[in-house]
C-alpha cells in the first residue's frame, strides 16, 4: 500500500499494490501494520456497504461527533465516486476546508478520513458499490448531516441539483451554519 496523496490535515489517498497473472489479480486491500505505519490510527470496527443505482446519487455530508466520532477508510469497489471529505473539527488550520477524489474500483484506491470530518460522495457510475471500514460504531445519536449542496462549503459537484438522487434525510440537512447554530 502506498500513499499517493495527502490532503487537508490528515486525510490520505492510498493505493493498494495489485498483482496481476493470467488468471487475473489479487490485491491486499488492508493490513493493520501497514497502515500504522502510514499513521493511520485505531481499530476498524465495522464495515458498510452501500450500492447506488443511478450515476448522480449524492450520500451526504454525513459524520458522527464525540464521543462516537469515526475515521474513514473509504474504497470502491464496483464504479466510481468523487469522495468528498469536509474537515469540521474547529482546532484544525484546514476547518471548513474540503477535498475531493475520484475513486474507482478498477484501480483499488482507497482515502482516509480521520475523525471529525463530513464524508459524502458522488457516483459516477450507474451500479456503484462502495464500502467503507469506520473506527466506531454507529450511534444515532451522535449523527449529523450537513446539505449536500451548502454554499458556504462550495463543493463542486459533477451534476446539477434537478439531476441528483438523494435520500429525503440528504435533501431536508442543515447547512453547516444551521447545524452550527443548533450546537
């Protein structure tokens, strides 16, 4: 595994190494000490799995807050997405800031997203499967969205609002302002 990209103040772009035969490939897609050794911290606790059926499904903004808050490690594994990772913790020289990537299961490449960061993202793909490993469990009530679409973030999305799919939890979010006022 590789790191290809660093971004904002701790998220990384990693690129599992592929071996390739006549019969195909095979791919170590996770390895706790390697990824220790990269500085990503903690213990995996749970793995999701989402499919999107129609390209232009938006999942997002989505987090948990303390005492539940979860880190990311986020691949595709039949598609491709633009991942979108908004850092949201207040002491970080990058608050407020965002990055996006494009991942895509042919190629495997995977992002880490540390605690206390919004994770949303975009398919690009009809039929797109993505999972991600998290570092704590869900907990309903330490869940927070943020609109997918917040002027205030200015995420450059691949499709127009009237083009998207999105869960009516996704369309009714608050703007990280109002979420902020709520706090």
């Amino acid at each position: 595994m590789e790191v290809i990209g660093a971004h904002l103040d701790g998220v990384l772009v990693l690129q599992p190494r592929a071996y390739a035969d006549a019969r195909g490939s095979f791919t170590e897609t996770y390895n706790r000490k390697v990824l220790a050794s990269l500085g990503i911290p903690g213990e995996f606790v749970q793995d999701n799995q989402s499919h999107s059926r129609y390209a232009g499904t938006i999942r997002g903004l989505h987090l948990q807050v303390e005492p539940h808050a979860q880190g990311k490690l986020v691949r595709v594994l039949r598609g491709r997405v633009l991942d979108v990772a908004v850092d949201l913790r207040r002491a970080s020289p990058t608050f407020k800031q965002h990055v996006v990537v494009e991942l895509a299961g042919v190629d495997g490449t995977q992002i880490w997203i540390p605690p206390g960061f919004a994770h949303g993202f975009c398919t690009l793909e009809p039929d797109t499967e993505v999972l991600y490993k998290v570092t704590d469990y869900y907990a309903p009530s330490a869940e927070r969205s943020i609109r997918w679409n917040d002027p205030e973030l200015a995420i450059d999305w691949p499709y127009e609002p009237a083009q998207v799919t999105l869960s009516d939890k996704d369309r009714q979010a608050p703007t990280l302002a109002e979420l902020e006022a709520r706090s």
